[in-house]
C-alpha cells in the first residue's frame, strides 16, 4: 500500500499545474522529474521475484506466450 501512495502522490505532482518550479519554462520540468526519479527508488524497494513473476504473468495474459521479456529480463538482475 506504501508503493502505491508514493506513486500516486509522484503522478499527482506531476500532473498538477502549481508546483516549486512553474512547468512554463524548460527547467520547469526539473523538479517534476525528481520527484517521479524519487518515487521510482523508493518503489524499487518493494519489487521482489515475487513481483517479477506476477508482472510476467499479467504480460503474458496480455500479449500471449509468443511475447519476448528476456531484454528486459537482462536489465533486472
């Protein structure tokens, strides 16, 4: 439930218009990515082999057993 709240208050940031560096300028993008590169390290915590497996059911449900995962099973050991 912890992931979820931090990913949710990260995507709210996001997306919501007043934010620490108004979003009008270039730069203004800066603050919204720390805040979702933030979130991604503190939810990375929780992504056990456990998790692993289940996204890889969900992607097979999906996309059906013919589905390449091994590039992104390479990036994740």
């Amino acid at each position: 439930m912890h992931a979820k709240a931090i990913t949710i208050s990260a995507l709210g940031y996001f997306i919501f218009p007043l934010d620490l560096i108004t979003d009008i300028a270039p730069e203004g993008y800066t603050d919204d990515l720390g805040a979702l590169g933030t979130a991604l390290l503190q939810v990375a915590i929780y992504i056990d082999q456990d998790v692993k497996d289940k996204a890889k059911n969900k992607i097979r449900d999906w996309f059906g057993d013919e589905f390449d995962t091994s590039a992104v099973d390479n990036k994740l050991k």
